[in-house]
C-alpha cells in the first residue's frame, strides 16, 4: 500500500460488513483514520485506527454524532462514505407491495446520505475541503420489477447527489473567496 491516505480521516456508514467493511479496510490500509458507524458492530474488530460507534443512519442527531466523533477523535473529516443501506422486503408484484417497509428504506437510503452529505460537508467547507462519496445502485437508473421502494430511494440519492455536488461547489468556492 501507498498510505496515500496518511493523516485523513473518513467515515464509512454501514461499515460493519460486506461493501462498506471493505471500503473501511482499504481506507485503513492506505493509512487513514477510519469512524466506522452502523447498527451493529462488526463480526471482528478493523484494528488500527479505526473506531465503531453504533449509528442508524436513518436518525440524523446519530448521524451528527458519528461525523462529530471523527472531528473529536481524529481532529477533523476529509472522506465521507455514505454506503448505509438497505433493500426492504421483496414482494413479487408491486400490487402486493404493503408499503410497510416505505420510511425505513428512504430513512436509511435517502434520509441518511442527505444528513452524512450536509453534516460532512458543513466542516469540509470550513476546513478547505474533502471528498463526500455517496454510493447508491443501478437501482436507481434502470427499471425493474420488484423493491420499487429501494429502486425509487436509489434514483432519489442519484438526484440528492447531484443537486447537492452543485450547491457545495459554489458553496466552497464562495467560502474561499470570503476567507
């Protein structure tokens, strides 16, 4: 490894295994400091300096308290990883879809990325800058049947992604200006 990452700090929602435990092991690897927050702690603990702080991303004051943590404990936040989410319930045919399961998918998969991206890019804008990654599906862009919950949360941080890339560009260029 090339510990091009040395001295940064990041957080990975839904951390704790698969995509987003990979992408907190690769962040360590390449010599970042790594807040990890998701709903369960991991199965084996990252080791180095990563620290697991228990978040459900579908509750903002959580989310806050994770980015704060990596302020606090690292003294600041270059990387934000929005990977936290969720599929709902499978149902065959959209006509036997309940909705049950509606506010926790777009809590997690759209509340939770707006909440990491805003509370992240508040300190980034203070601080000269930094990376907001928010990963979402192909879900999001092509059609199918079936999660059409999941699919519609997908396609929403899609647009989220890209409003919000143009708002902070300006927001960070007239911030620069002013300092």
């Amino acid at each position: 490894m090339s510990a091009e990452l040395a001295d940064k700090v990041a957080v990975v929602t839904g951390g704790a295994g698969g995509l987003g435990r990979g992408i907190a092991e690769r962040l360590l690897a390449e010599g970042a400091k790594v807040v990890v927050g998701d709903v369960a702690a991991p199965p084996e603990p990252l080791g180095g300096d990563a620290i697991f702080r228990v978040t459900d991303v579908s509750d903002i004051d959580q989310v806050g308290a994770l980015v704060a943590t990596a302020i606090e404990q690292f003294g600041g936040l270059d990387i934000m990883v929005n990977n936290a989410g969720v599929s709902g319930t499978m149902h065959r045919r959209f006509l036997d879809d309940d909705l049950a399961d509606f506010a926790h998918v777009m809590g997690v998969n759209v509340l939770g990325v707006m909440a990491g991206t805003r509370d992240a890019a508040r300190h980034m804008a203070e601080h000269g800058g930094g990376s907001i990654i928010n990963l979402t599906s192909i879900g999001g862009i092509q059609a199918g049947g079936g999660v059409q919950t999941y699919r519609a949360s997908k396609a929403a941080v899609i647009q989220f992604t890209k409003s919000a890339a143009i708002e902070l560009t300006h927001a960070t260029a007239t911030t620069a200006t002013a300092a």
